[in-house]
C-alpha cells in the first residue's frame, strides 16, 4: 500500500518537477521503514519530541522536515540535524533557529509561512507583514539560517474554487518576491503547498512540493490529527 502510493505520486510529481515530503506524524515506524525500503528517503513530522525519536531509530540517510508550528524553546532538539523547517512565522523563531544553527555550525534551511486560508486560527504572515521581515536588517545578519521559499495551507474546505485562489494567491506572492531584490540569506526556489486533499490543485498553481501524510500513509486517529 505505502510502497504504491508513494510510486504513483512520484509518478504524477514528476510531471510537475515536484518534490514529495511523505508526512509521517503518529505513524509508527514500521510504516516509514516501509516507505524507506520503496526508495523514500523523505519524511516530514510536526511534533519535536517525535520527530527526533524516530531520527534516533531510523536509518541516517534521512532527510527530516519539520513542517508544523515550532515552539522557539523546542529548536534546539532538532538545529543538529534537521533538513528544512516549513512554517516559520515570526522573526523571534528565526533568530533562535539561526542562535541553534550556529552552534552546529550548520546552515538551516528554512520556509516562511504565509497565512493564505480564511480560518483565523492558521499560523503566518500576511503579504505586507513577509515584505517587511524580508526586508528587516535583523533578518539579513542572521548567517546561519537560509530562507529558501515559501509555505502555506490553503483553507479546510470542499470549495476547490477557494483552495485553488488561495494558492494563486500564494504564488503571484511568490513570484514577485522571487523576481525582486532579495537580501543573501533569502532565495525563493521551493513553494510547499499541497495536503493529500488539496495537493492536485497545488501542482496545477505551482507548489514545488507537496506535504503528503493521509494519501501514503492511511488516515490518522482524529485525537491526533493535529
Ligand atoms: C498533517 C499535515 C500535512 C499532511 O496532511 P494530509 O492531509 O494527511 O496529507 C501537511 N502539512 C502539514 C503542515 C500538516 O500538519
């Protein structure tokens, strides 16, 4: 099941020049063992004390996203090793990523969140709130971080009309920055959108990659979901 899975997205990302992060929060680790043996060397996880038990027990060549929302006092568990963190969404988390970072000697590549979804409760920036920390000289001394593009998730609907302007919306804020003057540590390569609901109208917008968990894995107890 896993193995296909992860085969026909593969399949159908390529088309798009996509990347697939397989999202492997509360699944145990029998099920990315599997998806390793398929040739996944991926996964991406939201809970700090889970996603460095499982670095710690599976094999090394893994490449570990953080893609929820990460607490300044948890970064330290995962500065030594973690390949990309997805939602950062304030200046205050990128200097403690940038502080861990350094003790590493590591450069973290990181995404900015941008808040695209009509619900409130959603993490992120606005478009005028990301010009301005793009631009904020703190921002541009941090040398240990790497902004590398952009994140959002679109609103928990059925109105695919909504999901599908929403990340318009995303990549004409993409595409702009990415065609402006950008400090050294900024760049705008990848642009993560896309959930196993919604990652098909992503693509056809222009998400680069795609955060799949449900889609790979089988659906996840509601208690959870988070
Ligand atoms: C859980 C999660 C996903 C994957 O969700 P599915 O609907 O299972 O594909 C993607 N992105 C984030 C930020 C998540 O927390």
């Amino acid at each position: 099941m896993i193995a296909e899975s992860l085969k026909t997205l593969w399949e159908e990302l390529a088309l798009f020049n996509a990347k697939l992060v397989p999202v492997s929060k509360t699944k145990p680790n029998e099920d990315l063992l599997e998806a390793y043996k398929a040739g996944n060397r991926i996964f991406g996880e939201n809970k700090v004390q889970e996603l460095v038990a499982k670095a710690e027990a599976l094999p090394k060549d893994i490449e570990w996203h953080f893609i929820g929302h990460l607490q300044r006092n948890k970064v330290k568990y995962i500065a030594p090793f973690v390949s990309l963190i997805h939602a950062v969404d304030s200046l205050k988390l990128l200097k403690e990523i940038n502080k861990q970072a350094a003790k590493n000697s590591r450069i973290i590549p990181c995404l900015l969140q941008v808040h695209i979804a009509q619900e409130e409760a959603k993490f992120g920036f606005n478009a005028s709130e990301l010009k301005k920390i793009i631009n904020d000289p703190e921002l541009t001394a941090l040398h240990h971080i790497k902004i590398i593009g952009l994140m959002g998730m679109a609103t928990n609907t059925t109105n695919q009309a909504q999901i599908k302007e929403e990340f318009k919306g995303l990549k004409l804020i993409f595409d702009k920055l990415k065609q402006s003057t950008l400090p050294t540590n900024i760049e705008m390569a990848e642009l993560s959108m896309g959930m196993s609901g919604d990652y098909k109208l992503a693509l056809a917008e222009g998400s680069t990659m795609v955060r799949v968990g449900s889609s790979i894995f089988g659906l996840r107890s509601c208690a959870l979901n988070a």
